[in-house]
C-alpha cells in the first residue's frame, strides 16, 4: 500500500515537473502572426514620427529601414530603446504590453529589406 | 437741529450721485468696445487682471502674450537691425518626454521669471537673465500637449497629469491644489490663462483609458469642454460642453470638439472666445463609413463659440466646418483685433486651424465678414469617399493647415500653415475603433511631401499680401518682435523674416527640432527644443555668448505633396 502510495506520488511529481518545464519552453514564434501584429501597432505608436516606409525624416525621428542597430543579431539594444525612450523619444514600457513589444520590434527588424530574429514577449518582459 | 439735518440730505445726495454714476461708468464700461487696441494686459471693464500679468506687458505672462492672443512683443530691443547678434545664453534640460517629445507649448515670462513645462508635466522656473533654475516641481507623468503654465495670484497653474489641472505656489513651486478632470471622459487638459480671479481651462475629445492615466483619442462620449476654476481651490465655477446632448445619436462611437489652445478675452466686455476642434470618426468606421454615424452639423465642433465670463452662458456661435470628415480642426486660439472696416474702428475676432482657412468674425455676432483659404486644399471638401479599399489623399492632412498659433499686428494677420496630405478611406480600411481610424491617417502622413508657408492677411478684408514658403513642414507658430516675424521648420530651422514682405532677415540652425513656439521679453527669445536627442529649452539674446551655429547651406527644396 505505502509502495502503491510512493509510486503514484513519483508519477504526479514527474507531471508537475514536466509541466513546469514546458511552462518555461515558449512556443516557437510564429513571425507572420507577429509582424502582422507588429505592423498594426507601428502603424499606431510608431509611424507618426518613423513614417509608415521606415525612412524616418531629418535627423530628428531615426531610419528605420537598413538601420544597422535594428537588425542586431542580439536585439537587447532595441528593446531598451523602445522600452525607455531616447532623447526625445517616449518611453514605451508603460504604454506597451510584452506581447505587443515584441511583435512592433519583430516588425521593423523584418519590414522594408531588415532581416532579423524575431523577438520574443520574454525577451522584453 | 435743523442744521444737523441738512449735512444729512446732502450726504444722501451724493450718495445716490455716486452710486448711479458707478453704475452707470461700469455698464458703458462693460459694454463699450476697447478704446486703444485690443492687446490688452491691464485692468478694465471692471474685471480684474491677476498681478503677473497687469503691467507686465514688456514680458510674456500669457500663453499668447495677451488675452487678445496677438503674440506680439512689446518692448523688445531685437530688431531686423541686431537680429544677426542673438547668441545662446542659456539652456535648460527637458527631461520629461511624451508622444510629442520634450516640450511644446509657450513659456510665460512675469518679473524676470520664465515658468514652463516638458511633456513629462514637470514644472520649472527660472531667472530669465540667466536660466538659472528656481524651482523645478517634478510629475513624470506623460501629457500630450500643447502644454505650459498659466500665472496669477500668486500661483503657476499646470496640467500635472491627462486628468489633472494642479496649482502651485508660484514661488516655491509647491502644489497648492489639484482639480481632476475625471480618469473616465473626458481627459487631455491644455494651457491655462488666468483672468478675474478665475483660471480658464480645457480638456480634449479622449479618455484616461478606463480609470488608466493613458491617452486615448476620441473615445466614444468623450468632448472637449471649457473650465473655468476657482484659482484658490480649483472647484469648477462653471463648464461647457463642446459636443451636444447625445452625442448626435451614437454615443458609444461619436466625440469631439476638444479646445487645444486658450480663448481670447475681452476684458472689457467680460468674453470668452474660443475655437473648436473637429468631430469623430474621421471619417468614418467599419460599418459607419464617412461619418454616418454622426448624421448633421456635429454642433459645436469646429465652431467659433463666444462664451460669457461670468456663467459660461453661449452667447453665439458660427460653425465654419458642419459635418467635417478629415480632421479638420478649428483649434488655434482666437485673436481679438481693433481694424479700420468702411471707414470706422470695429474690433473683430480671427480664427483658423487645421481647416487651413482664416476667418475674420464679427465680434457681436459671429458672423463671418471675410475667410480666405491659405496653403495646398486637395479634397478636402468632399462630403464622402468611396466606400472601397481605396485611398484619397487629404489636404490640409491630419497636421496640416494652421496647426500653431497665429500673430497679429498694425492690421495684419500672419498665419503659419504646414502644406502636408494624409491619405484617408470611407472606414479607415474597415478600423475597428474611431482611435485606430485617427492614427491611421496619422500614421500614413508622410513628412518628406509636406512643406510649409507663412502668409500675412489683411485683417480687414483677409486679402494676402505675401507668402514666404519653406522647404519643409513647420510646427513652430508665429511670433511678431517688431519689424521681424520668428517661426522655426520642424527639424529647428529658426528664421526671422521681414514684416513687410516675409523676405528672410535670418536664420539658425537649433541644436534640436520643434513643434513648439517662443516667449519674447525685452532682448532675448526664450523658445523649446523638444525633439532630437537632447530636448532643451533654449533662451537665445543679444547679451547671449555662447556659439551658434552657421545657418545650414541652401536646401534643395522637396516635391510638391504628392496626390495619392
């Protein structure tokens, strides 16, 4: 009886284990769910000043398209961009969810010729 | 007896002299029209002017200089003689930034101090000689702009946070009290003004977000309205609503009408004036396309509206774009100004906005004596577009026409206007919400097709008597100082132009751009640099030492804006 008991508490601690591990392993992205997202939120948050083609305009509101720091093979440079702001740039962590982070900066590194990994909600978080 | 009885008589007397006569110097008083010009900062009428800004006329204690909104300067030494002289001479950092960068809106300046805002709502004062900071009263709280500070008794009113007007001492900076104007509808407070022992206020078409401190345009019920609050509690004395009772049916879908700048006041007549902005959807949303869900005029969007000082009461209104589909505000603040019409002085009211037409009104009446089109108009008069997929390209766009103040002066109106399409559909391309419409064609609005131009009007006949053209889009108002007027490209081109034909005097290069216009006190220019990456508020003057730049080389101009 007591083995019987034992036995079964192995197996449920095996599934509670195995369910924290796959709680922890993201499903692998899907980047066309993303950019198509991404591209909805740019074209709300981001387009005013970056323009709906990536070119930016003057010096004040930054190239996007063929923008070298865009396309980082580690985006964290992005990311603390968009989540903090930069000079006259707003802080976006506040006005932005995780998901939609992720999916506007899989947008622009995957939009106008830019090819980059895409970005996950945990990269962000 | 008798002798003590007559002194009595006579007392009576004169008395009764006394009291009629007042009475009767406060009617004509009341409603006779200004005697010296409209441009006024002093006590009449019996209304009263806070301290800060009676006989301040020399600085900049209102948003626009004046209640009339004339933005001229008075008392300046810079002219087009020495305008080649002005150097910085101090800046000050911007550190609070918003969707619109560091700071836009107008600094006042009252006893040679400058009080303004960065779009973090942080508050700061500082000596005009020498920028040196007297306070600062820290928010970060995100606003959306136009902001800055209104002055009065003894106390610098602000927008601290999108639903919160707060008072602070005007000495100390510490805040005295806070009036929220709802976390719900509506939200989205703009500059005060300070008049008769009461601060005017406004609120714009958009909600915190669900009890969020966030800023969401046009959300459904939501409507500009004007305030008018006690100076020393912020206890609302009176408010009126832009939009009409009931939303013009749909109340869930429909909003507008915000007020962005403040009124002109007649502070003889005891008058507030103020332009209306535009109604939404703009224009429309899936399955009300073209503004079908908001059938009529809209009243009072996009209006001219004369409000009563004392009880806010409408006294008349004109609406100069019924049913307006592209967000074509009537927003700048209105100007009073005393012209020569068939013979006689007759002071009238002049307007415009993003509609990128300018109107001279009658001040008793509201109707309209002249409006004269300025900039590029590419369909905007269409009263509906093709319920397709397909695109129609707006002009004046979503910024477009006379987005920032005007200036008037010596009967001339001078009107800054940003030549800039934005490409709209019946549904927005089927948006789901009236706030995803707006930042569709926000979004689609593309700088590098947009240029900008100055034009001077005959303020009594609204005839054009010259036009200066840039290059590029410009946010940056206008600003008469003598015989130059001041205005800036977005990327911060500042130019000073000749009164008389809008000729080029001067320019330089701001280390930062601008969406945002100067205050002007005896020699120096005190202006925000909110964008780029270190937004600043720059004080430029003839007794400034340090380096400015060399004016960029002759731009190649850019093409026309494009038609779709």
């Amino acid at each position: 009886m007591s083995r019987k008991y034992t036995c079964l508490a192995a197996v449920l601690m095996g599934l509670i284990l195995m369910g924290c591990s796959n709680s922890h392993t993201e499903r692998p992205p899907n980047v066309q769910e993303m950019v198509s997202h991404g591209q909805g939120v740019y074209l709300e948050f981001c387009a005013e000043c970056h323009q709906t083609d990536g070119q930016g305009w003057s010096t004040l509101y930054p190239r996007l398209a063929g923008n070298p720091i865009v396309t980082l093979h580690d985006p964290e440079p992005i990311i603390l961009t968009v989540a903090y702001g930069q000079g006259s740039m707003m802080a976006f962590r506040e006005r932005l969810s995780s998901d939609e982070m992720a999916a506007v900066l899989t947008y622009i590194r995957n939009s106008w010729g830019n090819q980059a990994s895409p970005v996950t909600p945990r990269q962000v978080h | 007896m008798g002798l003590n009885r007559f002194p009595i008589i006579y007392l009576a007397a004169a008395l009764f002299v006394l009291v009629v006569g007042v009475a009767f110097v406060r009617a004509y008083q009341q409603t006779a029209p200004p005697a010296s010009g409209p441009a006024v900062t002093s006590s009449t009428g019996g209304f009263d002017i806070p301290p800060e800004v009676a006989g301040h006329e020399n600085e900049w204690p209102l948003a626009n200089h004046d209640y009339a909104n004339t933005r001229v300067a008075v008392g300046s030494s810079i002219n087009a003689s020495n305008v080649a002289n002005l150097k910085v001479a101090w800046t000050a950092s911007l550190k609070g930034t918003a969707e619109w960068g560091g700071g836009t809106g107008n600094p006042v300046i009252s006893d040679g101090v400058v009080y303004f805002q960065d779009l973090g709502a942080n508050t700061y004062a500082a000596e005009l000689e020498t920028g040196k900071i007297i306070w600062v009263k820290k928010y970060e709280n995100q606003i959306f702009g136009p902001s800055g500070p209104g002055i009065g008794y003894g106390k610098v009113y602000v927008v601290s946070r999108l639903d919160r007007y707060s008072a602070l001492d005007i000495k100390t900076g510490e805040e005295v009290w806070q009036h929220s104007t709802g976390t719900e509808l509506p939200t989205g407070a703009f500059q005060p003004s300070v008049f008769d022992h009461q601060v005017y206020a406004s609120t714009q078409a958009a909600s915190s977000g669900k009890g969020q401190v966030k800023f969401h345009s046009y959300q459904g019920r939501s409507s500009g309205a004007a305030l008018l609050l006690d100076p020393n509690t912020g206890k609302p004395t009176w408010q009126w609503q832009v939009v009409e009772e009931g939303f013009w049916g749909h109340p869930d879908i429909n909003s507008g009408g915000g007020l962005w700048f403040p009124p002109a006041i007649d502070t003889q007549r005891g008058v507030s004036y103020w332009s209306t902005g535009n109604p939404s959807p703009v224009p429309g949303i899936k399955g009300y396309p073209n503004g079908s869900s908001r059938p009529g005029p809209n009243l009072y969007t996009n209006s001219i509206v004369a409000l009563d000082h004392r009880t806010g009461k409408l006294l008349w209104y004109n609406q100069v774009k019924p049913h307006d589909l592209f967000n074509l505000d009537f927003q700048d603040s209105p100007m009073l100004a005393t012209v020569k019409i068939d013979g006689s002085d007759r002071t009238i009211v002049i307007g415009s906005g993003k509609l990128g037409t300018v109107y001279g009104f009658d001040q008793d009446t509201g109707k309209t004596l002249w409006s004269t089109p300025i900039g590029l108009h590419q369909n905007d008069e269409l009263t509906e577009l093709p319920v397709d997929q397909s695109t129609t390209w707006v002009a004046p766009g979503a910024w477009g026409g006379v987005e920032t103040p005007m200036a008037y002066a010596d009967g001339t109106v001078y009107a800054l206007t940003a030549n800039l399409p934005s490409p709209y559909n019946a549904t927005a391309f089927d948006a789901d919400t009236p706030e995803q419409a707006l930042n569709r064609s926000e979004g689609g609005t593309l700088y590098k097709n947009g240029t900008a131009e100055i034009d001077a009007l005959d303020a009594a006949t609204g005839k054009v008597l010259w036009r200066h053209e840039f290059d590029r889009v410009a946010f940056g108002g206008v600003t008469v100082v003598n015989d130059l007027l001041f205005t800036a490209t977005l990327d911060g081109m500042v130019y000073a132009l000749a009164r008389q034909d809008g000729s080029v005097v001067w320019q330089w290069q701001a280390p930062g751009g601008t969406n945002a216009w100067p205050a002007v006190a005896g020699d120096t220019i005190v202006w925000p640099f909110g964008l780029g990456d270190s937004p600043s508020m720059i004080a430029i003057s003839l007794k400034g030492n340090g380096s400015i730049s060399t004016p960029e080389p002759l731009r190649t101009p850019v093409l026309t804006p494009q038609g779709g």
